[in-house]
C-alpha cells in the first residue's frame, strides 16, 4: 500500500550516481570549512567571522531527520536549526503569524516561504557558528528560491533520508510528542505533499552533485554511520 518515496520520483537519484559531481564539490567545501576565513565575510546577506557551511536536511515526516541531526551536531559541532521547531516556536510566543502557522501545520500545508526564511535567518544572523545544519527546509521549489534570494547563499551539501511510507506512517504515530500533524490523517496530506513539492527540490540538488542519500532504515546508529561516512569522506578530501 505504502510506496517508498524516492521510487516516485526519476529525478531522485542513488548518491552512488552523483559521487564524481560531490566529489569535486566536498574538496571546496571542506577547504573553506577548515581553513575559515578571520575577518569577517558577507556571504550573501549575511555578515560571518567565516564562510557559513549549511547543510540542508530533507526526507518525508518520521524519516529521522531530527533525530540524526542531533547527533550530527553533536559530533561535528553544526547548529541545528529545524524549520518545524521555528514555526512551532512562533506559535507559541503568540505571533501574529502564529494562528496561520497553525493552521497550516495542520493541514500538512507549506507555511509561506516568506516566514520561513525570516525565522531562519534570524537564527543564522544571532548564531556565533558558522556550520548549519537546516533541518526539514526547503520544502518546496519556493521555499528553495526564497531561501537563495532573501538569504543569498546556497547549501553546501544536502542530505536526503530515504524511507519506505509505511515506516515513516510508523514512526510519526508513535512519536508522541503531542503534536497537532501527527494524525493519519494529516500525515497523509504530509506524505502528498511532500512527494509534490519536497522530491523536486531533492531532485534539483541530485542534479547539482550535492545530494547525499541516505537509506533511513535501520537502527539509529546504522544510519548515523552513513550520515558520519559522508562527512568523514569529504573531510578527507581537504
Ligand atoms: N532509525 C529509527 N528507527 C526507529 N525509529 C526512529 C528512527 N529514527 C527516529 N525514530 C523515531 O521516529 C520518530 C520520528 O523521528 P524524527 O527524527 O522526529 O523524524 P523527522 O524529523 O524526519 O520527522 C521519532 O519518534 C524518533 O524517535
Ligand atoms: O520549512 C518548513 C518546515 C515545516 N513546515 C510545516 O511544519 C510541519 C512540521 O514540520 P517538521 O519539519 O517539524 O516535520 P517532520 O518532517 O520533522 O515530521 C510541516 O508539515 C509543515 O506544515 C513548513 O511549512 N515549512
Ligand atoms: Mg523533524
């Protein structure tokens, strides 16, 4: 009954595929990662002490982005921002926004990119790190766009954890984190939308060479091993 998201799509492809592309790509970045640069930089339209590192992870609900993004700022010293958490946040302090956001979490809808990215680059802008990881962004081709024009940067690298439906229908039921989406029915508008408009982003950096995919299945240490193996590997190329 469930499908395994990436089978959708021919624009995802296996991160085997676009390893020349990335490979070429890590050495760049991972120079600029370890080297940093002393003074401070504007990069797009952000003012750093270093060249900001931003890692964009995607991959549908219950894929274990968050929970992978924990570890991975733990052990290489990224600060995580999650695009959820923000908008929840937000709803929270009784934002004018606030209503709306709800309401669009609710229905498993894309809150407007605008907010969004507003949310974020406060983040990015307050943050003394450099290296971000994005967590659950962008997920539509808008959000991608809006994210490159009111930011003015590009990832340097995006992560994708690939699940089968069935087990990320699993996961969310049982998260029990007391959230508004996390219903059938709700989760299988999440699951619509993100086939629509979250795998043409995916497929837009696979094309790019700065797509990482990993298989989401497993214990959480076997998948961190292979989100680790992606980091170790590029930083080997410096
Ligand atoms: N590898 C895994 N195997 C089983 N359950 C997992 C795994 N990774 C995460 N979970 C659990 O699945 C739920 C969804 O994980 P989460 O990290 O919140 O996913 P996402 O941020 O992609 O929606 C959480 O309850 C989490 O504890
Ligand atoms: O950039 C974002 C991130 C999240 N959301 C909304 O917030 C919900 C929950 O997102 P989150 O990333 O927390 O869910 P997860 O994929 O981790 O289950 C989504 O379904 C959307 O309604 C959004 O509109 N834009
Ligand atoms: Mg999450």
């Amino acid at each position: 009954m469930w499908k395994r998201i990436a089978s959708l799509s021919p624009l995802v492809s296996s991160s085997k595929s676009t390893l020349p592309n990335q490979a070429s790509y890590g050495l760049n970045i991972w120079k600029s990662l370890s080297t940093g640069i002393c003074t401070p930089v504007r990069y797009g339209n952000l003012l750093k002490e270093k060249t900001p590192f931003i890692t964009f992870v995607l991959g549908g609900p219950g894929s274990g982005k968050g929970t992978q993004c924990i570890k991975i700022a733990q052990t290489f010293g990224f600060t995580h921002l999650s695009a959820g958490d923000l908008l929840r946040r937000e709803i929270l302090s009784n934002s004018e926004d606030g209503t709306m956001i709800l309401n669009t979490i609710k229905e498993g809808k894309i809150v407007p990119s605008e907010v969004t990215v507003k949310l974020i680059k406060k983040e990015m802008e307050s943050s003394e790190n450099y290296k971000f990881l994005i967590d659950g962004f962008p997920r539509s081709e808008e959000n991608r766009i809006a994210f490159e024009r009111i930011i003015g940067a590009e990832p340097n690298v995006v992560l994708f954890f690939d699940c089968p439906e069935e087990e990320m229908v699993k996961r969310v039921l049982n998260r029990n984190e007391g959230r508004v989406d996390d219903n059938i029915d709700t989760i299988k508008k999440r699951l619509k939308v993100f086939s629509s408009l979250n795998l043409p982003v995916i497929g837009y950096y696979s094309k790019r060479g700065k797509l990482r995919t990993i298989n989401a299945v497993g214990t959480v240490d076997e998948i961190f091993e292979q989100v680790r193996a992606v980091f170790t590997e590029c930083e080997a190329m410096k």
